[in-house]
C-alpha cells in the first residue's frame, strides 16, 4: 500500500473516531460564554445582578424588567419570549432612551416552561428559564 494512502486512511480513521468523543465533552462547553445566567453568569459574574431578567407572571401575561441602569454607550436592547418547546412568543426592542420593561401574552392556557432573554449591548445575552 501507498505510504501515504495509509496515512491518510489512518489520520481519516483516527479522526472518525476521535472528533464525536470530542464533540460530546464539547457539548457540556457549547454555550459556556455566550449564554449567562444567574447560575452561570461565566466572565460577566460581576455584572449578573444588572443582566438576569426578572419575570413576574400575571395569568397569561409575563411583566419582564431588567435592573439595568440604561445610557446612549450601554442599554438592554431586547427582551425574547419563547416556550419550552421553541416556539417564539415575542419580542420587545429598546433604545438607550428606554427603561427595559416589556410586557408579553402567553397563549391561552399555556402550561410549561418559558425561556426569557435580556440582551445587553455590551454584556450580551442573559437567559431565565420559568415554569409557568
């Protein structure tokens, strides 16, 4: 056999069988940083208190507020709705002139999960997770 044929045909093999363990441990790290939460504030943990929506729910409408101070060089842009199962409820724009306050209707009767972001333009993107 060709020397290189065999290496290629090795490495190729080496690989097959390395890259879905690697995939897998890489898996527990995917969002390690680019998602925060109380939790899991990452390198924002001095920050989390101003980030982390707090939720309030009222039947079927969510009151969202972000304890965020708001100026023109650093301001919460958005709230998101979404339910457990990914579907996509709303969305609430802000500018720097705005207080992060939204208000959001679930569908009627709805009884699951709910996942709430706050984006933040310079600490970036904060999740809560309720049952409601």
């Amino acid at each position: 056999m060709d020397r290189r044929i065999f290496v290629g045909t090795a490495l190729a093999g080496a690989a097959a069988v390395a890259l879905p363990r690697a995939a897998s441990a890489a898996d527990d790290y995917a969002w390690k940083n680019v998602v925060f939460t109380e939790a899991d504030p990452g390198h924002w943990k001095a920050v989390e208190k101003l980030h982390v929506p707090l939720v309030k729910v009222d039947g079927e409408t969510l009151h969202i507020t972000t304890p965020h101070p708001m100026s023109e060089p650093h301001y919460i842009v958005s709230h998101t709705v979404v339910l457990g199962d990914g579907t996509f409820v709303s969305r609430k724009t802000f500018t720097w002139k705005d207080k992060p306050v939204s208000e959001h209707t679930l569908p009627a009767g709805y009884k699951g999960k709910v996942i709430v972001t706050s984006t933040c333009n310079l600490h970036d993107w904060w999740v809560k997770e309720i049952d409601v």
